[in-house]
C-alpha cells in the first residue's frame, strides 16, 4: 500500500480491495454481515473504525491484521 489513504470511505474501500485480491474468504465474510446489518453490522463497522485508527498509527497491513483478528474472535 504506496499511497495515502485520507479518510475512512478511502480506507474501506482500499481494505475491500485488498481483501478481494489477497483473502477473498475475509471479505466475503465482511460483505455479508454488512448486508445482514443489525447489531452485528454495527459492532464491525465500529471495529472497522478501530482498524482504521490502527492504520493511521501503524500501517495499513496491521490494520488488515486487526480486521482479520476482529472477524476470527467473533461478530457479537
């Protein structure tokens, strides 16, 4: 990931498409939660949030790693 990311749309959309070509599983699974909505949409688009502060400190391939990590300890 060589270029800057300004905002959140642009973070989400740079994940998804990193997600798309690297761990299509990752992002098939953040589709359809997101599609579900309900409380579960609303906790990971909250941690989403949370990864995309991680990014803005440490680097957009941490935050795929904390996306990866909120997905595997579970949606609730």
């Amino acid at each position: 990931m060589n270029k800057h990311i300004s905002g959140f749309r642009q973070y989400i959309k740079a994940l998804m498409d990193h997600l798309e070509k690297n761990d299509p599983d990752t992002k098939k699974k953040i589709d359809e939660t997101l599609v579900k909505g309900g409380k579960e949409a609303d906790a990971l688009m909250d941690r989403l949030q949370y990864c995309y502060r991680v990014y803005l400190i440490i680097g957009f391939h941490k935050s795929v790693e904390c996306v990866k990590h909120f997905l595997e300890w579970g949606q609730g």
